[in-house]
C-alpha cells in the first residue's frame, strides 16, 4: 500500500499519469523527484540573478507581543521579527526578465536608504545595479545593470495552472554563487485579482525576488511579499505554508510601469467603497451601505443600488464584483452600471485604495 501511495506521488510530481496499480521502490522515487528538480534547476538557472544592497544601518524591530498565558503555562513573549531585519553582507535574489540587463527583485530587499546595490549575475561578472523604480503593491523593484544579450525565462502556460502542479522556488544562495531550491506546489491558482498564485514552497528574504518555475523549467512567477508586519512575521515568517508569486502573465504591464518611473511605496489595493447586503437574494450585488468619501459614494451610487455590471462584465454576485475590483489598480476609472429601482444607472468610478495591502 505504501508503495503504491509513493507511486501516485511520484507520477504526479513527474507529470506522468498516475501509475494507481503500479508499484515502485523508494530508490525510484528519490531518483525521479531528484532528476525532474535537477532538470528545472539547471534550465532556469542562467536567469536567477544574486543581488547584494548595501543600507544605511536599520533600527531593529521590536519583539511582537508579550508572554500571554497558555495551555502548560505562559507562553513565551514572539521573538524579534526576524523577517523584518534583512541580514547584512548577504547576497539576496533576483531574475532577469530583459536581455538588456532589466532584473526584479522584491522591494523588501532594495528599500530604505541604500548606499549601492550590486549584481552577480550567472555568468560570474559582479555590476553595479540601479533602481529603476519600486512598487510596494506587488513587493516588486525593476534594477537595471549595463549588460546585453542576458538570458530570459520562458514564460509557462498560466492557463495549464491547477491547484497542485508541482513547482520550484529557486533563489540565490548567500555567498551568491550557489542556486537554492525548494520544492512545492501551486496551492492556488488565483489570488488577488488573479495577479497571484499560491504555492507553499518555503520561502525567505534570500530567496523572493527568484523565480517560481515549473518542472520545465519555465517562469510561473515572481516569489515576493515578505510580510513583516508586528506579530506576523516572527511567528509565521515566509515559511508558514503560504507564500505568493506575481503571475509571468502580469509582468510584462508591471515591467513598462517601472521603467516609466511610476514608484508606489506603499501596499495599495484597490477600493470601491462599498459593503454589500449578505442577505439580499436579489441579482447582482445590493450595496447595504457606501463608504463616505469613497469612489463610489464620489461619482454618485448610493446604498439599496444593485450592481450588475463592473467595467463591461456583468456582476451577479460580490465574489465576481470583489474579485474585477482586485485586477484593477488604485486610481483606475471604471464604468459601473447599478439597478435603483427599475433605473438602471452607470457612473463613472475612480478606484481608491485602502493602505492595509492585499
């Protein structure tokens, strides 16, 4: 029975169809998960640049919490945040997206009062890197290094996506030589707007910034969004089981924002302004009240309006609603059509943003 278990597992990591009735060793196991690894690795390799950030020195982090009383006792006060001090001296990592020397990283690794930022790229050539710009919603900063005909990743099919494909977060290992790799799973496959993917591969500040790839070898997404939050981060960190990559799809938009300029230093998510009636049974998604102030309440909705369409797509229930308002940015203009009575009405909304991140 076990072995056959291992079987299943190992058909589905390899991409092969499940061997139910076929049996293998443990040693067949191992050498298949080793070779599908090593292959995507080696194939992704080339493009999982290592990043060193030189900073003006850092406050530390204060401890989350205080001893709270516990089950056996009181428990003891959360360490200091860990997550939160970036280490000194330590190479993080980032991919190269542009042959022209174009590479992202996460803004966590690039921000504060930087003194100079260095990259060594796969080649073994050490360059002085620029910051191009940042974008603190996505944990995403564009460097660019004087460099031509780099290699740059081949994107995967987001659209092959399935809960349980497995992947590779890959990064750079501190003296930035080495590749690491930690192996996982795409947990979810739309996240934020679909912006997003899942995975539970344990991540870290070494290694966001890297690319999350396929058993082929090809880039799913960007691994970012290192939460550092009081309480968050010294007790879940990077490696609790959830972490987040930008979509390949969304790159190439989030790309030519940081190449014009456009920095956003804080974690933004776009907001209509609204709350929903849970209990309404009507079509569409009936507005119990509406946010003073906020977009919606600016271009003139009003609560008991009942949205049925956002941005040209027809809205019959909040999660749709929820999840249009997601895959757009603060600041973007939408027509919304809502039902007041028997009017049906559109306005015109600019997306607010609500500064608690995503």
């Amino acid at each position: 029975m076990t072995r056959t278990l291992l079987a299943f597992a190992a058909s589905a990591v390899l991409g092969a169809a499940p061997l139910l009735a076929q049996e293998i060793g443990s040693e067949d196991l191992a050498a298949g998960l080793e070779e599908a690894y090593g292959k995507a690795s080696a194939l992704a390799a080339p493009w999982v640049v290592a990043i060193k950030v030189d900073r003006e020195p850092e406050e530390a982090p204060r401890p989350s919490a205080p001893s709270r009383p516990g089950l056996f006792g009181n428990l003891p006060r959360a360490p200091e945040d860990v997550f939160a001090r970036r280490p000194a001296g330590a190479w993080c990592s980032g991919t190269l997206v542009e042959a022209d020397g174009h590479v992202l990283t996460t803004y966590f690794n690039v921000s504060g009062k930087l003194r100079s930022i260095k990259a060594l790229l796969p080649d073994g050539r050490e360059l002085p890197a620029k910051l191009v710009a940042y974008n603190g919603t996505h944990d995403l900063a564009l460097l660019k290094v004087e460099a031509e005909g780099l290699p740059v990743p081949a994107h995967a099919n987001v659209r092959d996506l399935r809960a349980g494909t497995p992947v590779l977060a890959l990064g750079r290992a501190p003296d930035g030589k080495g590749l690491t790799a930690n192996p996982g799973i795409v947990s979810a496959t739309s996240r934020v707007g679909g912006r997003r993917v899942q995975t539970d591969a344990k991540l870290n500040f070494g290694n966001v910034g890297g690319p999350l790839v396929d058993l082929e070898g090809r880039l799913v997404g960007i691994t970012c969004k290192v939460d550092t939050k009081p309480g968050i981060s010294s007790t879940r960190g990077q490696n609790s089981g959830v972490g987040y990559a930008i979509v390949c799809d969304h790159l190439p938009q989030i790309v030519k924002d940081l190449k014009a300029g456009k920095n956003v230093a804080e974690s933004r998510r776009p907001m209509l302004g609204i709350v929903f009636d849970q209990k309404s049974e009507k079509k569409g998604v009936e507005l119990e009240s509406v946010q003073a102030g906020g977009a919606a309440e600016k271009a003139g909705i009003k609560p008991r309006d009942v949205v049925v369409e956002f941005d040209g797509k027809p809205i019959t229930y909040f999660d749709e609603l929820r999840a249009a308002i997601l895959a757009k940015a603060p600041g973007d203009a939408v027509k919304v059509k809502v039902l007041r009575g028997e009017e049906t009405l559109e306005f015109q909304c600019v997306l607010g943003w609500d500064d608690r991140g995503e």
